[in-house]
C-alpha cells in the first residue's frame, strides 16, 4: 500500500474513531464456530431477507459485486444485532459499572467477551448464509478482505450498517444536539489518540490481536464516557450522525482536521463519511 493510501486510511480511522465507525468488530476475533445458537425463527427471517435481495450477483473478477455485497453485509449485520441485543443489553449495563469502578482488568475482559460473543453469533448466521447461497467461506473472506481494504468501499460499508431501513423511525437525537456530542467528544478522543501515539513502539511489538483489543478498549471507553455524559447510546448517536449527514458537516470537519494536524497526520483534505 502507497504512503498516501496509507495516510487517508489513518485519517478514516480518526475521524470514524469517536463515532464507533470501526466496521466489523465482530470479526476482529475471526475463529469460526460450529455450534448454533439461533432460533429457528430468527434464521427463516434471515434466509427470506437474504432472498430479498436475489440471486448472488458478481464482477467481472468473479466477486460478489460490491451493491450485493453491502447489502448481504447489512442484512447480517441486522440479524446479528437482534440475536445479540437481550445480552448485549446486560454485558453493556457491567462493562459501564466497571469503567464507573475504576476496574480496568474486568472493563478489558468484558470488552473482549462482548467482541467474541457477537462474532461468534455473526459468524453462526453468515455461515448460514454462505451454505444457503452456496458461497465459500474462502470466497466470502476475499470479497470483505477486498472491499474493506479498499477506503471507498469500507466507508460506504460503514455508513450502510448504521442507516435505518427505509421507513424507519427517525433518529431520537435532533441534528443540532447531535453535533454538539460530536465537538464536545472530540477532545476526550483527541486526547486518546495522542496517547495511543505515544506507545506506538510498544503496540507494534504486540500481538496483532493484542493490538486491536487495545485500540477497541479505547473505542469502548470512548463510547461508555459519551454515555456518562451525555446519556446517549452509542448505537442511537452513530443513527443520528449518519442520518444527518454531519461528517459532512463544516464544523464538523474543520475540528476533525484540526484534531488530525495536531497529531501529524498532515492537512490532507476530507471530504466525509462519502470518501476524501
């Protein structure tokens, strides 16, 4: 990868930071498993929905082009969230008890358990998928690697797993209150980021997997004090920030990009969650 795409993919990665846009966090801990979970109810909606979208369509490469992808990528995504929401619901109340407690071994433990729990559950439904279509896991696997490789895509990726249906209820947050959270926890990541720099030699001679249960601690903490203070799920705020279009947002941008210079990453322009 050249120094420029490597540049814009650090400058993606800030300003989705603060907002939980770090797609796939299911999949961070990739062991696939065989039990299964689901109820049956759950997997006969998840194949009518897949089946909703028609039949696999594909590139002249031979991937699942990126339309089909994105939105087989979505249905999963969905159907993950509603397996997992009743104890997601319960992990989330004890994660926030201990970072209240000042526990950091259990807030990281639980962090990690949460990650591993809902990538098991996704990694259940998207082998369902796969038999169904039959898709290999191999192919399945080149197809996100390509896609989320590639800034465009993984962006368009991010924003999709996070816009409501069509029809769907409108964000509880209105778009000025929304903003506001964003400019107000921007110090608090800007201030991590830094932090985080400053181990980056002793991160690098970490365990890869080590280094991404780091930098998704930080993301979890980030949201939980967003919560503290403000009172606002994580999930419900990144609704709002999509459906008001705010990393478009003047404001919005001109702090992300000061936030960015101020940690070296350059003064290289953004143009928001559609690419820069």
């Amino acid at each position: 990868m050249s120094s420029s795409g490597d540049s814009k993919n650090k400058i993606w990665i800030y300003a989705a930071a603060g907002v939980g846009l770090l797609v796939g966090a299911a999949y961070l801990f990739h062991s696939l498993s065989s039990s299964k979970e689901e109820s049956s109810g759950h997997l006969s909606q998840l194949i009518a929905d897949v089946e909703a979208l028609g039949p696999p369509k594909r590139d002249p490469n031979g991937l699942l082009n990126f339309v089909y992808y994105k939105d087989l990528f979505c249905v999963i995504q969905k159907h993950t969230k509603a397996v997992f929401a009743e104890e997601k619901a319960a992990l989330l109340k004890q994660r926030r008890e201990y970072l209240r407690a000042g526990n950091t071994a259990e807030y990281r433990d639980i962090v990690k358990t949460m990650i591993e729990k809902e990538e098991q559950k996704g990694m259940e439904l998207m082998q369902d998928v796969m038999e169904h279509l039959n898709i290999s896991e191999q192919e399945f696997g080149q197809t996100h690697g390509t896609y989320m490789q590639n800034p465009q895509t993984q962006q368009m990726l991010m924003s999709a797993q996070f816009a409501k249906a069509p029809g769907g209820a409108a964000p509880k947050l209105l778009k000025q209150k929304t903003k506001e959270i964003f400019l107000d926890s921007e110090e608090k990541k800007f201030e991590t980021m830094k932090e985080m720099m400053g181990r980056e030699q002793e991160m690098q001679s970490q365990d890869p997997m080590q280094q991404m249960l780091d930098m998704m601690v930080e993301q979890a903490k980030l949201s939980d004090d967003m919560f503290e203070r403000h009172g606002v799920d994580e999930e419900e705020f990144n609704h709002a920030m999509i459906h008001y279009n705010l990393m478009h947002d003047k404001e919005v941008q001109a702090k992300v990009m000061e936030n960015m210079r101020k940690l070296g990453f350059g003064g290289q322009g953004m143009g928001g969650m559609g690419g820069f």
